[in-house]
C-alpha cells in the first residue's frame, strides 16, 4: 500500500475509532465496564479507541451491541470495510496516465444495474463523447501534472460507457444547466457532446434532467457524485475521489438526487435547453 493510501486509511480508522469512543461515552461506560460486556481486556478498549489497533467488524459488532447502540453497526462496519478506498487522491490514481483508472472502474459500472448521476461541472464521464472526454481528460492532466495519455483514456472511458446499452440497466442523469455552457474543447467538440445528449435522452433506459438557471433552488449545487444502486457513492472532488459505502450516507445522497430532480426539467423542456446551448455557439 502506498504511504498517500496508507495514510488515507489510518484517517479513516481515526474517524471510526473516536465515533466508536463517542458511542461509549454517550452509553456512560468506562473502558473497563465495556471490556468486560465485550469478553475482551481493557487494554484491547483503549488501543481500539486510540486507534493503536484496528477494530475488527467483529469488534464493531461487541461494542456497539455492548453499549446499546446496535444501530450504528451497519454504517460503521461499512466505513471500515472500505477504509483502504474511501479517499483516494488524483494525483496518485492517475500517477501512471489515466487510462488504467478507466479500466479499473469497469467492473464497478458493469456491477450497477441503476445509476443516479448529478453533475454541476462537467458532462457525466458515462454520457461523454470521445473528443469531450479527451479535451477534460487532457486538462485535468495538465493541471495535475500527470502523463497526459488523454486519447487512449478518452477511448477506454467511452469503451466502458457501453453499459448505457448492455442489460437491463437504468440511467437517471441530472445536469446543472452552466454544464450545457462551459466550453470543454473547440466548439466541433461542444456541438457533437452536446448533440450526443439529445440522441441519449431517445433511449427508454434513460432519463436525463437539467436544472435551470432560472429553478428555485431548494438544494444548492453540490459537487458531482455517482450513485452505484444502492450500494456506493462516488464524489469528484477538486483532490480527490470520496467513495461512501455508508447506508446512512448513501440514503443522504438518494434523497439529495431526488430533490434535484423535482426541480429539474425533463423530456421536451430539457431538449429545447440543450437545442438553445447548441444554438449559442459560433
């Protein structure tokens, strides 16, 4: 494991063991009291609370049953099967070109059966064509200062959105309408994205919404975040990529989803925004 992944999972034990100490505290136990309803030594309590030693979802399991806190087992079980993943850094997933991290992702997106995308930056990875994905990819390789192998990612990147047409596969796509306007490559490349869309929202297995400008925001713009069914969420941040696994916080995210579609526009209205941003260039 490598010393940035390391310590991204030593934060993630930190977080898991002080929740774990907040638990037993808020049952009004001492380290000796819980260790004993554990079957465990109290020394075992103290390094699992200083995070000195990893608690085990077993451990997990004893002590939120031991302080009556069974409720909390689910979510922090999950946060520690995924320690090693949760935080991932651009700079070290692309530190070879970002080709392989496309490929890396397939198995997850061909694992998906429904997907819930929201974007406010950029045109979903899943939705992008060619030229798009290599204008970004080639950006953001720019400003990382990562090898730019930005064609052969482009293509890897549009070879694994074939999922939009394998299986029985749902897609619902949310878009900030500014997505529509911010100008990724020459205008060809805008036109030929932006005319992908339309013949994208033709598929019965989609459903694409925009938000307008002009919507009553009851959410405010987040940062871009994948829902995996029910099982992951991806967040895009400007550092790097936040995988959640947590139940309760990937509820959070479905609900946040289906808030922004309420005020999203769907079908003819959506068309006629993306007709308008097309019409708009040149």
């Amino acid at each position: 494991m490598s010393a940035s992944r390391s310590s991204n999972a030593q934060t993630a034990r930190e977080a898991i063991a002080a929740r774990l100490g907040t638990i037993r505290r808020n049952a009004e136990l001492t380290g000796q009291e819980l260790a004993l309803r554990c079957g465990w030594s109290p020394a075992k309590s103290s390094r699992i609370e200083r995070a000195r030693t990893p608690a085990s979802d077993a451990d997990i399991r004893a002590w939120c049953k031991a302080c009556g806190a069974e409720d909390e087992t689910v979510d922090l079980i999950a946060v520690n099967q995924q320690a090693d993943q949760m935080y991932v850094h651009w700079q070290k997933l692309h530190r070879h070109g970002m080709r392989r991290a496309q490929e890396e992702a397939v198995p997850l997106y061909t694992g998906t059966r429904r997907f819930r995308v929201y974007c406010s930056n950029v045109i979903p990875g899943i939705l992008q064509t060619e030229t798009y994905a290599a204008a970004l990819l080639s950006t953001i390789a720019a400003f990382q200062g990562t090898p730019d192998d930005s064609k052969s990612a482009a293509t890897s990147r549009v070879e694994r959105s074939r999922v939009l047409h394998e299986g029985n596969r749902r897609l619902a796509l949310l878009l900030e309408e500014t997505v529509l306007r911010y100008r990724i490559g020459n205008d060809a490349t805008m036109v030929s994205q932006l005319g992908y869309l339309l013949a994208v929202m033709a598929l019965p297995n989609v459903s694409l919404g925009v938000i307008p400008f002009t919507a009553q925001r009851r959410v405010w713009p987040l940062e871009a975040f994948y829902l995996f069914d029910n099982r992951q969420v991806s967040v895009e941040l400007l550092t790097a990529a936040v995988n959640v696994s947590a139940p309760s916080e990937v509820a959070t995210y479905a609900q946040a989803f289906s808030e922004l579609s309420e005020i999203a526009v769907h079908g003819a209205a959506a068309r006629a925004l993306i007709s308008e941003a097309i019409n708009s260039i040149g």
